[in-house]
C-alpha cells in the first residue's frame, strides 16, 4: 500500500481517497482539482480559491518561479506566504515549457532542488512530455531520459517533500504500462500521467482512455494518479472513473482570458450565449449581455470564477456518485456531451476487465441507460457468476412468472440474462431496463444464457421471451428452445402443470 494515500470508496475504478501531504501537514480529500496559479497573472488570487473556492491543493510552475523576479521573494518567504495558500501546493517542473523551447541549462536535479528550497509540498522532475506524432523509437527513447531522471531523485534531498514520478511513452501502450511499472518502482509518492493535453484538446478521448488505463495496469490501484493537464470538468467523470484521483486546471482561467465558458457538456463562447445555462453566484447575477458589456479584466474574473464554480461543482457530484455507487451513469450522461466522449466512455468499457476488480459487489441500483450500458462491468460480472451456477433437468428461462411445470423456472432480464428468483432482489439484478429495449441488451441476454448453458451440459433449457430479436435468438445454443412467451399456455402458466 502507498503510505501517504488511502482509499475511501471507491466505484468502477473511480475511488475516494486521501492524500497524506506531510510537509504542508496537510490531507487532501481526492478527487481533488488543483487551480493551476500562475504567479504573473492571478485572476482568482490563491486566498481566494482556498476560502470562496474550496481548494485544498493548488499547482504552481517551480521552473518559472525560477526564472522570473519572484524568484528571491519565493526563496526567502517560502511558496505559502509567497502565495498566500495555507493548503497542499504542488509544483510542475517546466518539463512543458522546456519540450517547446528546447533544452535549458538547468538539470532535473537542480530544479528539483530548486523546489524543494522554495517550500514545495510535491514536486515534479523533469520528464519529457513524449507528443502523440512521435514514433515508438522517439518515445521509448524519451521515456529512457525520463526513467532515468527519475532514479536519480534519490541523489537530491528531498525531506518530507512528496515527489511525482510522472508516467510517459506517447500514445504506445505497451510503452505506458512499462513506465508506469518502473515508475511505481522508484518508490516515489505520486504518479500524474504525463502528455494528454495534445489528445484532449484534439478531443481524442478513446485514445487519451487507452493510454490512461495502460499506465493503470501498470501502477496497479494503490498509487495517487494525477492527469497532468486536464482541466476540463466535461473530461472528470470519465477520467475519476478510470481511477484519476487528481487534476489541474489552467483552464479556467485561460478560457476565461478568450471568453470562453466551460460548462459540463463542452466550451460555450459568450459571444454566442443567450442565456446563462449554470446556477452559480455569478451566473444567476448576471445576464450575457451584462457580462459582455464589463470591461476586459472584470469580465474575464467573473468567467474564471464561473468556470471555477462548475468544475469545483462536478467534483462534488462526482464524489457523491462514488458513494452512492452510480458513477458509470453520470460517465454516461457526461458521455452525451459530445461523439468523441462516447468514444472515450466505450473505450472506458472495453476496459472492463479492470473495473471489475475495484467495483463494489452492491450499490444502490442499476439504470440502463443506453447500448453501451449492455457492457458494463455488472453485466460481465454476472455472466462470470452464470458460468459457475448448476441447474438440473427441464429449465425454463422466462420473462414471465413461475412456472412449475419445469424442475427450474429461472427469471431471465436483458442485459443480465437468466438468474435463480432467489437473486432477484440483489444487485445488479434490481436493475431499472426502459421498457423499449436495444438490440445490446438482449445480445448480452443471450451470452449470459450461453455461459449457463455451456456450464451446465445435461439440462434442457426452454427460453419464454416476450419479444427478442432474431439476430439475439439466432446466438443462443442450439440446446435452447425457443418459445414465445404467449405461447405458454394458461394451464401451465397458473403452475397447475402435470406433475
Ligand atoms: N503539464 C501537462 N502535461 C505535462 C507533462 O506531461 N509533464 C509535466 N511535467 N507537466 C505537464
Ligand atoms: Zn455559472
């Protein structure tokens, strides 16, 4: 287990946390958002996001504090008076800012032990932000660089200060796994997933999900995982339910400088908006026009602040999702926003195998919502549970009531498949399905009658159905027969059957 992290609660591979910030003598409840400060230019100053905002742990650039005229004042007061943030500060190492403006004079160990003098409670080494056009030869070599800087953290003193092991290797997820393997071996405290940004702001979510949960099968699920970069709130939801514990935005206040404002299902320019679609203080003040109407800075304060209530606001919803056990359908409805973030929660589904394990065993309910709800780990998980059941002689599978003249008459629910009635008010079973099925649903139906009937080689089995279509009757084993369930005639419906 990792020492300075622990789980809470947790839901698909989404979890509730906290980080034990020991030089700050802080806890960090995660999921967590860290406003990113840029300390040329604070539309929201740190005070602020602490008290109105909430913020528990804020981001800063140790390598442009270094660079800048701040940096004596940084050094003599300490980045929490400096800054003016009693929570958990963070510090990136300019590992962005170094891959564009190529190579600088300063070493990884340097800048790490420049952030350790000016107070930081987490501090980055120099990774290399490996972009998604490099070759599998560019990134393995970028990622050897990056291992290799992270093993030498040790060199450095460090005191309490919590250090990232970022994990790099482009968009190969062979190259993932690896680094987030090597990097949990350093022993070091938090793992950001590094060089998203370029596969989000190309709206490449299937891609940014496939690189994410790679570097989760290699980190395994004790470690803190911080998505570098990410700072949208439409992107949360899906991200917390890969198992991100944390985040940082620049966002806010960059889109706020470009009018630009964010809400849950995407961007909205407000030079477009006729209304104001949020409830926060800001917006419930104020009228488009309003805005439009403020000078430069005051609007841009007032957005960034909006932006920063909606992203502060989906965390809090998140959270409450993990706890009541329905996070993959607020996944789903996020998922609406937008055709590429449907290709990232299908892509989260296909990952599946690995929700499985840190799922709960029982949650509140179940809703089916769409076609992809068909391949939800509950429904997998049910299917593995099929193939261990055994049932003898004549067993009907039905959408209707008891039926008595079988030895077994067996409820059977789209998406789930057949289950004994004794489970049907157990979880996942009590699920809530639209009376107007997708074809998915009762596709999955049938593949959980196969695992029954596969495993269980010497009974006979009867499917009453109310109306499947043909392409899900036609996957059943031919060992099924098939019958309408109106064909069931009333005598043996009442269960008055020839026994
Ligand atoms: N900020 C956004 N992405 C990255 C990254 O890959 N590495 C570092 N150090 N900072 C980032
Ligand atoms: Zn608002």
């Amino acid at each position: 287990m990792n020492d300075v992290f622990e789980l809470r609660s947790a839901d698909a591979a989404g979890r509730i946390g906290e980080l034990r910030v020991p030089r700050s003598d802080t806890i960090v409840e995660t999921p967590a958002l860290m406003p990113v400060i840029n300390p040329h230019l604070q539309t929201i100053s740190p005070a602020r996001l602490e008290t109105e905002f909430g913020a528990e742990i804020c981001i800063t650039n140790g390598y442009i504090i270094s660079q800048s005229d701040y940096r004596e004042e940084a050094l003599s007061k300490g980045l929490h008076e400096f800054l003016d943030f009693s929570g958990a500060i963070m510090t990136d190492s300019g590992a962005f800012q170094l891959a564009e403006y190529g190579d600088i004079d300063a070493t990884s160990a340097d800048i790490l032990d420049f952030q350790y003098r000016i107070g930081a409670d987490i501090a980055t080494p120099i990774d290399i932000p490996t972009p998604p056009e490099a070759s599998h030869e560019r990134a393995a070599d970028e990622l050897a660089t990056t291992q290799s800087r992270l093993e030498s953290v040790s060199d450095v003193d460090t005191g309490a200060m919590l250090v990232n092991a970022p994990v790099q290797g482009g968009v190969y997820t062979d190259l993932r796994e690896r680094a987030a393997r090597d990097a949990r071996e350093t022993g070091l405290d938090l793992h950001p997933v590094g060089a998203v940004v370029p596969l989000m702001n190309d709206y490449r979510y299937g891609e940014m999900v496939d690189v994410v949960a790679a570097a989760k099968r290699g980190l395994g699920a004790a470690s803190p995982v911080h998505l570098f970069g990410a700072g949208h709130p439409m992107t949360f939801a899906l991200a917390v339910a890969l198992g991100c514990d944390l985040f940082d935005s620049a966002a806010y206040a960059l889109y706020a400088r470009d009018d630009r404002y964010l809400t849950v299902r995407g961007t909205e320019r407000l030079p477009e908006l006729d209304y104001l679609p949020c409830e926060c203080p800001v917006c419930v003040a104020h009228t488009p026009d309003d805005l439009r109407a403020m000078p430069d800075d005051e609007r841009e304060t007032r957005l960034a602040e909006h932006n920063l209530y909606v992203s502060f606001g989906e965390l809090r919803r998140i959270k409450q999702a993990i706890r009541r056990g329905d996070l993959l359908e607020l996944v789903e409805t996020r998922a609406r926003g937008h055709p590429a973030m449907v290709d990232g929660y299908r892509a989260l589904l296909d990952h599946t195998d690995r929700l499985e394990r840190q799922d709960p065993a029982s949650k509140d309910a179940f809703f089916y919502l769409s076609a992809e709800s068909a391949q939800r780990p509950e429904v997998r998980r049910h299917h593995e549970r099929l193939a261990r059941l055994s049932v003898e002689g004549d067993v009907l599978l039905t959408e209707g009531d008891i039926n008595t003249a079988y030895d077994a008459s067996w409820r059977v629910v789209p998406p789930f498949g057949p289950f004994p009635r004794a489970l049907s008010e157990t979880y996942p079973l009590t699920a809530e399905v639209p009376e107007r099925l997708d074809d998915a649903a009762y596709e999955q139906a049938a593949e959980g009658i196969r695992r029954l009937v596969e495993t269980n080689p010497d009974a006979e089995f009867t499917l009453a159905h109310r109306s499947w279509p043909e392409r899900a009757l036609g996957a059943l084993p031919e060992r099924v027969t098939v019958r309408p369930l109106e064909s069931m005639d009333e005598y043996e419906e009442r269960g008055e059957g020839e026994s």
